[in-house]
DNA sequence: CACTGGAGTTATAACTTCTAACAACGATTA
DNA sequence: TAATCGTTGTTAGAAGTTATAACTCCAGTG
C-alpha cells in the first residue's frame, strides 16, 4: 500500500473511531461530520475528501459491526471445547454489553438510508454459521411443514452443510430467541421488573440447549 | 373542556399524526417541526404553542404508543375464549406489523433524551398483566433460585395477583421471545433466510404454549 | 367598548450537511 | 533542477434544522 494510502487510511479509522464514540455519547443524532472534524483537528468539509457523505460513514460502521461481532463469534467458538452453545451466545451477549449503541445500529430501529452491500451480508452468515455449528445432533426422522422446506432451501442456498431442517430452524431460534433477551436487556427493558438479565438469558440459553433432549 | 382547549387538544391530535406519517416515511429524523408545521397549514414555530420542543412531541408519541398496544392487546384477550396467549402474540404482532416504525420507536433504539413518564410504565404494566392473564396453570412445586426469588419480589411489587414464580419466569420469556422474533421480522433480518417470519412466530407460539405441558 | 390572552407571524441565532472555489504542499516527471 | 499534478486542507455559502424573541391580530370577557 501507497504510504500516502496509508495515511488516508488511518485517517478515516481515526474518523470512524470518533464516530462511534460520539455514537456512544449522543446518538445516532450525535454523529455530526463538524463535531468528528473538530475532534480530529480539522475542519468539517475536509471529511468529505475520506467519505462520500454523512451515510457513508454510517454505513461503513454498520458493516464493520457486523464482522466485528462475526469475528466475536468465531473466535469464542474456537476457544470453547463443549458447551458451544453457551459459548456463542455469552460472546454475542458480551459484545452487545460492552458495546450497547454498536448493538443497536446493527439490530436495532433501522438506519433509514441504509442497504446492507454484499460482504456485510456474508458477515452475518458467518455469524449464523458458527451459531448452526453448535447445533446438536438430530436424530428425529424429518417431519413435512412449510417450515422445514422453506429453511431446507436456505440451507441448500447458503451451503450450510448436512444441517438438517429442525437444526436449520434451531438455528433460527437460537438468533431470535438471543436478540430477544439481549436487546431488552440492553435498552433496560428489564429494569422495571427488577430481575436479573442474565438470569433470563441463561434460561434462555439453556432452553435452547435443551433443545435436543426433551425428546421425551 | 374549554371551547379553546378542545381546538388546542385537536390541533395537538393533528401534529401528532402526521408526525407519526413523517416517521413512517422518513423515519425518526423525518420528524420535522417545520414540515409538520407546514403541513398543517401553519409556520414551524407555531407549534412550540402546542409543544415544548420536539423531543416533548417524541415522548408523547412514545407514550401514546405503549398505551395503544395495551389496549390491543386488552381488546383482542377479552375477545379470546380459548387459546389466550395466541391471541395476545398475535395481537402484538399484528400491531408491529401494521405501524412498524412505531413498534421501533417504542422497543428498538432507545430515543436519546427520552425517559419513560410514570403512566407509560403502567401502560407497560398493563400489557405484562395481559400477557400474564394467558399464563397455564403451574402445578409443579416451586424450586428455589436467584430467579424465582428474583420474580416473585416482582410479582409482588406489581400485585400480580397469586402467580406462581414460573408463571412470572414465563410471562418475562413470552415478552423477550415475542420481542426477538417480532422486531427481527420487521427489521427484515430474516429475508436472508428466504423463511416465512409467520411461521417462525407460530413455532415460537406454540413453544410458549407447550410451556406447561412438558412435565415430562 | 376596552382589554386581555392565545395563536399565529417574521426575524434571527446557532446549529446541521454538503458543494464550490481556492490555497498549499508533496511527489512525480520532464 | 524545475514544472506540474494530485491530494488535502481551507473558507464561503446554500439550504436545511431547532428554538427563541418580538410583534400582530383576533376572539371572548367584563
């Protein structure tokens, strides 16, 4: 790399950076292109010479977010021995604790310009992929459902291996049933009851690792 | 009511809705005193007459919303003969899924400035209370955890009625599922999967409901 | 009829994003 | 070495935002 492409390019992690701090501080509304400029020492418009627009620069950080946390996965994944489950929801629970507001532009109320480019999308799949892979083992013979062909067709288009139908639609539990627990944790959803979240999303988490046993 | 207050409170009505029809089409920064002036046929300014500033505006919308899903809710359990809590389920979803923006505003990211006023908690209250009213019956006898004492102290501070530990364990995990599998279809993050979000509530649906039978 | 208070106006300040025009500086090339 | 060119920064300005202040106007009341 150029060295004045590195310079250009460690000027806009400086920017990004400043933006999520200022994300953290103050909003979505927070990340104003002055205030970022201000803080880096320059002018505002100069920002314009490092990002198309204002958007941009959100979008940028939205998909950043989603291989952070892809990433988040993977390596908690690779750490863990057994109990792979609990390891890849803790990870993600941890990463949207630590990280509320990052949390939220990526799952939460959607930024309105934005449309998610392509390795943003691969980057979510990465995270369903390592969640499916602590999917346990299926030995029920497959029913027939609208449900069971529409996430074998998924499986089959997104090349997630042997998965069968009721662990591809565990997968899809275990996103939902985690984001539920975890967003109303993080937006203190749960303060008026007074409980606990990680309690709940323990429950939760061993719900789903129940998932393959109660086969009564 | 004073002839006057009641053309105040209509005006006051009146810019409310269309700010819910500007957040609807562009969103929570769509919200606009000029353009809602304007569109009510009156200057920006004029409307700080009505409201203190704009996050008052914001925060009435907020309120308004969480008494509005209460009384949906409400409405569709005191339809209900039998299966209660698909119908409450169905009811929430339904409200998201007709005015997704404001289920957004009331459960995605939180509004900066916006702390919830005291008879928005109750509205809050009263949906937990529906949804609780559709609890099965708990037979087993109690265990002892952190979340059990944790939720009966709840129970008890919010005098809901005679309801057993796992009965307010189970009204939590309702609202969390519901949440996650609610918002990731309105949000759109399961089109990736190409899976119908109906299906995936019902499945989660009829998980909740087969909460009380699996004594194994 | 006079008066008072609410509801609207315009003007203005201080922000915002973003474009345009211009200056300066560093690297490459003749 | 000298000229040129591209990049990065600047300031100025347009068009938008929230919000306040000052002013007008009109309806209802005593």
């Amino acid at each position: 790399m150029d060295r004045r492409e590195q310079y250009r390019e460690q000027t806009r992690q400086e920017a990004k950076r400043i933006a999520l701090e200022q994300l953290a501080a103050h909003g979505l509304a927070g990340i104003s292109v002055n205030a970022i400029g201000k803080r880096m020492g320059i002018t505002g418009p100069a920002l314009y010479r490092y990002f198309a627009n204002r958007d941009a620069l959100l979008t940028e950080l939205i998909s950043d977010g989603y291989h952070d946390l892809a990433d988040t996965v993977e390596a908690a994944l690779a750490r863990a021995r057994n109990g792979r489950l609990r390891a890849a929801a803790t990870a993600i629970r941890d990463w949207a604790r630590a990280e509320p507001h990052r949390y939220l532009l990526l799952f939460g109320t959607p930024v309105p310009g934005y449309e998610a480019p392509e390795h943003t999308l691969a980057a979510a799949s990465r995270t369903m992929a390592a969640l499916l892979s602590a999917a346990g083992p299926d030995t029920a013979k497959p029913r027939r459902s609208a449900l069971y062909r529409q996430v074998t067709a998924w499986g089959e288009r997104m090349g997630y291996g042997e998965l069968s139908p009721r662990q591809l639609h565990w997968g899809l539990t275990v996103w939902s049933r985690l984001h539920g627990v975890i967003s109303l944790e993080i937006t203190n959803q749960f303060a008026l009851s007074g409980v606990d979240p990680e309690l709940l999303f323990k429950a939760e988490v061993d719900a789903l690792a129940g998932w393959w046993t109660p086969e009564s």
